[in-house]
C-alpha cells in the first residue's frame, strides 16, 4: 500500500479515499525525487507496521485501528 495525500486524508491506489491515520505512514521518496532535491514535500507514503521482524501487530488495533 503506498497511498498518496489527498487533504487532510490519503488517496489509495483505486483512487479511494482512505482514512487511516497517520501512526504507521512514512514518506517515500524515489532515487530521482532525493537527487534532484524534490523530496522536501513527498505526496506518496508506505504503510510501515513494523520496525523489527519480531514485532507484535496486535498493537496496532488499539493504536491505529482504521489502519
């Protein structure tokens, strides 16, 4: 899922309007974006539920529970 800013919510891949939250959305810039310095406002996120491998999901729900 790599959802793109749409307001104060975010746009999914189907262009549906999703709502989330933000507690597991990152920035994600391509190569091109870092190297001709366009990536001071990235539009496009990754959802990251995970830091390690061994990390409970469970938390997620109370957490985040749209995402």
């Amino acid at each position: 899922m790599a959802p793109t800013r749409a307001g104060a919510r975010y746009r999914n891949g189907f262009g549906e309007i999703i709502d989330s939250g933000d507690d597991y959305l990152y920035p994600m810039l391509k190569r091109s974006e870092i190297a001709t310095g366009r990536g001071d406002n990235p539009e496009r996120l990754m959802l990251v539920t995970q830091k390690t491998i061994r990390d409970d999901l469970s938390a997620i729900r109370s957490v985040a529970p749209k995402t």
